[in-house]
C-alpha cells in the first residue's frame, strides 16, 4: 500500500516535469529554429507559427483535461446509500470481508482515494484520482490530446535533429539505429549533450505517444461496449444497450465542443436526473 501511494506522488510529478520540458524545448528551441528556414516567404503562414499555434492547442487541451480529470472525482456513493454504519463498512470493504459491488453493481471501493464511487473503471495514477463517470470523457480527451502532443513534438524534434545532425529520415531504419549511434558519438565527444538530451526525449515521447493511443483506443472500445475495466476484470455481465447509447453516456450531446476545448462532462444530466 506505501508502494501505490508514492507512485500516486511520483507518477502525476513525471507527467508534469515530461510536460515542462516538452514545452521549454518546443518553444525556446524547436519552434525558433523553424524561423531561420530561407525557404519561408510569407510570416504569417510560416511553418513555425502554425506548428506553435498547433502545439499550444494540444498542450492546452491535454493539460486542461487532465485538470478536470483530477476536479471531476467520481462521487463517493458510499455516503449516499444506506448501507449500515459508515465505519463499520469501510472496515468491511478494507479487510475485504464486504464488497461495495454487492450492494450496487459495477460500484467499488478505492484504497488510494477512500471513497466508494459507480461505474468505476480504473484508478490512474499519473492523475492521482479514480476514473469514473463523471470523469471519463476528459480521461480519454486527456489521453487522446497527450498522444498528438507527443506526436507533434516528435516531427519537431526529428526535424530539429536532422537539421543539426545533417541527416536524413527517409530510411525507417535511421530512427532505429539512432540512439546507439548517438551514444557512441555522445561519449566520444562528438556529440553536444543538448542534441543528446532531444534524441532521448524523442524516444520517450514516442513511447508515451503509443501508450496513451493505445489506452485511448482500448477505453472507446470498453465504452462502445457498455463496459469498464473494472467490469472486465471482475468477469461482470453487463446489459447488452445499443453503442450509440453508450457513447451518448459518456460523451454526451455536446460531445463536439469537448473535442475542441477542455469542458467539464454535463452531456448526462438527463441521465442521472432519471436515474434518481
């Protein structure tokens, strides 16, 4: 249990340092290289304004999402139900004596956030917080935007770095065989440990880039299914329901305007309002 809570510290403290360097290389480094390109003829079109302004609207959608991810925690259901002294069923739950999905299906108990919340599906440790329903749509928009974030800031950097370097790639294999290339070079001395350090934070965003796609793409096809990893993992049968209804249940009517900016999850109120 000592283990999970100081990952609940350390892992939201990776994800924010990952994103102050990703923003410090984009714009004091990345972007105002693209501005000494000779082949730029109209500024206002240029390649490094649009590719600034397209940073900054990934950066604010992944960062404001994962803001509204941490805000919106799921409801403590536990402190609406009348399920017996509050003390002696939070004991229950802890020893693993009582499980809250007996009282309520698809309902459970977290250690880390000591709270009961429905529909749970996992506890992310990068937000410190339970996702649930109140919060999944901006879980996945967070991942969804992180994903083209780390992508973009790739392109930039290969671009950065095949300029410096003089190389080219057009050969899948110049990637691969970049980093072992590079640390040879970097121990001999021929190598600045700023370019270094870029050839490193490629890899990693390209490995954070698939991780989120890949759980964003996992999480939509749990959600066009009716279920939740939590569900998943417990072996749970849920009710077969139509998958527009399902995606209607998380990402609500104003589903668009959550894909452009960060907005809180309120396309349910009718849904809530009718299960009350």
């Amino acid at each position: 249990m000592l283990v999970l809570r100081l990952l609940n510290v350390v892992a939201p403290a990776y994800f924010l340092c990952i994103s102050l360097v990703t923003f410090v290389l984009q714009i004091f480094l990345f972007i105002p290289s693209m501005f000494r390109d000779p082949s730029t003829t109209t500024p206002l079109l240029s390649p490094a304004l649009l590719h600034g302004a397209l940073f900054l609207f990934l950066s604010a959608n992944a960062l404001g999402n994962y803001v509204l991810v941490i805000q919106s925690s799921p409801e403590d259901v536990g402190k609406g139900l009348n399920l017996g002294e509050g003390a002696e069923v939070l004991a229950e739950w802890l020893d693993g004596s009582r499980s809250p999905g007996s009282a309520l299906p698809s309902t459970h108990f977290c250690r880390l956030c000591a709270r009961v919340t429905q529909r749970h599906d996992h506890h992310c440790f990068f937000t410190g917080n339970c996702i649930g329903s109140r919060n999944m749509r901006n879980f996945i928009m967070f991942c969804l935007y992180t994903s083209l974030a780390c992508l973009d800031s790739l392109v930039a950097g290969m671009a950065y770095i095949s300029a410096a370097l003089s190389m080219s790639f057009a050969n899948p294999l110049a990637f691969l065989t970049l980093l072992p290339h590079s640390i040879s070079q970097f121990f001999s001395g021929a190598l600045l440990s700023s370019e270094m350090f870029v050839i490193l934070m490629l890899y990693l965003w390209l490995g954070i880039g698939l991780a989120c796609a890949g759980f964003c793409c996992h999480q939509l096809l749990l959600i066009l299914r009716g279920q939740t990893r939590y569900q998943v993992r417990k072996g749970m049968v849920v009710r077969a329901r139509p998958w527009r209804e399902n995606l209607r249940e998380v990402f609500g009517k104003r589903w668009l305007l959550g894909l452009l900016i960060p907005v809180l999850n309120v396309g349910s109120n009718g849904h809530r309002q009718k299960a009350k």
